[in-house]
C-alpha cells in the first residue's frame, strides 16, 4: 500500500527555526545542496556506511546504524538507482528534492544541524507538482454553524478543489455529538453527495481490523499472542528455522522482521498493474515463506509489513476456519452494528463510490486475495465512527476487552511513535491519540480517536491523494478547543 511509503523512514527532529539574511539563506541551500549530492551518490552504489556517515548526533540517538542499514536495504534499494533528482523547495534550512526511479517518484526531505550534519532525513511519496485547482463551486452537504464546522469545511474545500479529487467524506465524534460532512461527487460528473451509507476502500485501516481478531481469538484463548507463528502452519512452511522465532504480536505489531511485501509478487503485479494483489493465493504466500531468508531479527526494529498482516489474516482464517470476511463480519461487525463494513459490497444494497488515481483517472477497486488481512476492507464514515466508539468504552465483552487490548503499547517506534496492535499512538498536545490511514491507487483514509477524550475523526476520500493532513488538521483543532 502507498500509505506504507510515508513510514519508508521517518526521522524527524522538530527543532526552533529562524529567518537569515538572503546570502546566508543561499549558502545554506548550496550545502544542503552538496549534502544531498553525496547521498545520491552513497545511495546508487549501496553505501550505507557512508551515508550514515553524513548523519549528526540527534539522528544517531533515533536511529542506530544497524537499524538504519535494515531500513536502507529492505525499503529503499529495492526501488533501484536515482535515475535523476531535483530541488524542489528549500526554505528554512529544509530541502525537499524529487527523487526519480524506474517505477515511482518519491521524495526527500533533508534538513541540517548547525554542523552541517543529517538531522531530518525523510523519504515520501512524491508530492507531485502544483495541481490546478477547480475553478467551479464544490457541492457540500449541511451548512456551518460552529467555529469546528467552519474550520471543517475550510479544510475540507482546500482538498476537494484540487482538479483531480472526487468525494470526500469526514466524520467527527466531539462533545457528545457525532456530525458528518460531505463533499464532491462520488462519480465524475454524476453530481451525487457521497452519504453516512458510501462505501470507501479503507485500505490498511483494515489492519486495525485485522489485530481485534487477533486479540478477541486470544480473548476467548483459541490461540497464545505470543506464541510462534510456526504453531499454525503447515509442517512444510513451519519447517523453515528462519519463521520459528517470529510470534503472533511480532505480525501485529510490524517487528516481525518480514519484509513490506514478498519478492514473488511481483509477477502478479505485473499480471495486473492496476490491481497487483489480483491473482496473489495462499499458495505463492507459503511458497514465498518456504524458502524466505531473514535478514532482520524478530523484534529488533519496527517494519511496517503489509506480507506479516496477510501473513497474520491467513493464520487467524485457519484457527477460526472460516475466510478472513465472515471472521470480520461475526466478530466484529454484527456486534457492532456495522452494516457497510465488509470485503465484498452487495452490489444490490451496498454502493461503493468510484475510485480515481493521482491523476483523477478512474482506476479498479483492488482484488486483495491471500492479501484480504492486510487492505481489503470497504467501510463508510458511519461505521467507521461506531468502529471508534467502541473503544471509548469499559470493556465487558469479550470484543470490548479485544479492542482495549489492541491499544496496549507492545512496541516503540522512534523518535515518538508507541505501536499497539495494528495501532499507532502518538502524542497530540497532551492527548494520546490512536490512528491508522490507509491508501490504493484510488483510495485514501484516515481515522484517529482519543478514548480518554472520546473524540474520534474519520477521512474518506476516493482519489489517490492522501487526507493525512485533513485529519491530523482537524485533530489538532478539536484538541486546541480546551
């Protein structure tokens, strides 16, 4: 999932910055500049070392060097040499520049200390270039009538007025109420309101689906948390010594030491480049494991994996016997009332809004296959802000102490992010807060909650162009409230 990009590797050390005069402005840049220049060249010829030696002190302090060579050779090699690069902005000591590759563009964020060494070193999807904006109104549901509503749909605006995004859909647990918002159209040019009924792919907020089955089959003790994944799989792949020091919580929790995706997917990727989980079974997933090689120890460092959550689906679905779907639907969603939450809509009673890339192009809904665990999920903003009040009260069920459990710290990714189950948690101010997003070639989300303050914010969108910071904006204005 693209969304995983965004954590390819996040150090960033958030210090006070000053204006300079325009000449020291200038000499600045041109270091960073030259900085820059070095990485690309360490990074073509696989130099880790080297770069590591450009780094300062701050950064050591978040990430160790063995952790920095995992991260750099597992996420970041993978992707080929730097075909070209760019600056693209540079203010305030930060520079952004655009990495070119043979598949995708990314793009790094560097900044320096005062000794001229690395202090933010961050890869991200490209940003892409300035996109025009939609010169017609946007078509919006209600009308503001609090300073949050208004704060709402002016952040809301500036994201549907970019030329390539169709509907989006918000929804906010604050106060007591609940509210929805809606905006754009769910197919071009159909003029129809996204409604509390649209479905959208949730894509990897599915995972936080995924780690409550966990924790309820623990719950109800059809399985040990702790115990190695070896104990749920056929001898012939459990034989691998390799996967024998790998747990349960380890799939959960991203320190598996399992890679992003498998090696062998990539043959079905280019089967169907629209939808590259088509076509991926339960049999080339046990192929991949049977042979798989770790290059990083278990619980060593945090990985995002979206292979250890398909991984994790296809255990759970064989403990409970059943497909990953009806597990959701009988643990999850039946008692939590969650109507439009499930992996394949009804085409009768359930409508799922177009999806659209990052070009407003119409792109396939994915098919996700031995994958279902890890991104399959299509849900509405309704469900999803039932889904998060769910945690916001004192467990008594066995589901209720299942999703309590998916919110205990199991792991800390620096420099300032703890990991549940599937969760992260960061602080906002002085709030701890849960979240988890998602992201397809034609889908983005987002959804955060406080239980201590049973506030909740859930972003749907159906194009390619991630509502992060639509939802961390909003957040952060509720918080700022009192």
């Amino acid at each position: 999932m693209f969304e995983t990009m965004n954590r390819i590797v996040c150090i960033i050390l958030l210090l006070p910055l000053f204006p300079a005069f325009s000449q020291e402005e200038d000499r600045a840049q041109q270091i960073n500049q030259a900085v820059f220049n070095k990485i690309e060249y360490h990074f073509n010829l696989q130099e880790t070392d080297s770069i590591y030696a450009l780094v300062g002190p701050r950064f050591k302090q978040s990430l160790s060097l063995q952790a920095f060579q995992v991260v750099m050779t597992q996420q970041l090699y993978p992707l080929g040499q730097i075909q070209s690069a760019e600056l693209k902005s540079y203010d305030n000591g930060t520079g952004i520049y655009k990495l070119n590759f043979l598949s995708t563009p990314l793009q790094v964020v560097l900044a320096l200390d005062s000794l001229n060494r690395i202090e933010t070193f961050l890869f991200q999807p490209y940003a892409g270039d300035p996109v025009p904006e939609k010169t017609g109104p946007i078509a919006s549901h209600g009308s503001a009538t609090s300073k949050l509503d208004f704060y709402i749909d002016s952040v809301a605006l500036a994201y549907s007025r970019k030329g390539h995004t169709h509907a989006l859909a918000i929804g906010v647990v604050y106060d007591g109420k609940t509210s929805s918002y809606y905006y754009g159209e769910t197919e071009k040019g159909n003029k129809q309101l996204p409604d509390e009924n649209t479905l959208f792919e949730i894509g990897s907020i599915t995972k936080t689906f995924t780690a409550t089955l966990l924790a309820y089959l623990a719950q109800t003790q059809q399985l040990d948390i702790d115990a190695p994944i070896t104990n749920y799989l056929p001898d012939s792949v459990a034989a691998n010594p390799e996967l024998q020091r790998i747990t349960l919580k380890q799939l959960a929790n991203h320190t598996s030491g399992l890679p992003r995706m498998p090696a062998n997917i990539d043959a079905t990727a280019a089967t169907h480049p629209l939808d590259p989980y088509n076509g991926y079974t339960q049999a080339d997933l046990y192929s991949f494991l049977v042979s798989y090689k770790a290059t990083t120890p278990p619980d060593s460092i945090y990985i995002y994996s979206n292979l250890g959550f398909g991984l994790l689906g296809d255990i759970l679905s064989t403990i409970y016997d059943k497909p990953y779907n009806e597990m959701v639907r009988e643990i999850i969603c039946e008692p939590l009332g969650l109507n439009n939450t499930t992996e394949f809509p009804s085409p009768d009673s359930q409508y799922v809004a177009k999806v659209y890339n990052k070009d407003g192009q119409e792109t396939p809904l994915w098919t996700f296959d031995a994958f279902a665990a890890h991104g399959s999920l299509k849900s509405s903003v309704k469900d999803l802000l039932t889904y998060a009040k769910a945690h916001f009260k004192m467990p008594e069920t066995d589901l209720e102490h299942a999703l309590a459990q998916t919110r205990q710290f199991t792991y800390f990714n620096p420099p300032d992010t703890d990991i549940g189950l599937a969760w992260h948690m960061n602080l906002m101010g002085d709030e701890l807060i849960y979240w988890h997003n998602g992201g397809t070639f034609g889908s983005s989300s987002y959804m955060a909650f406080s239980p201590d303050r049973k506030i909740a914010v859930v972003v749907l969108s159906n194009t390619a162009e991630p509502v992060d910071s639509v939802g961390i904006s909003i957040v952060n204005s509720i918080l700022a409230t009192n």
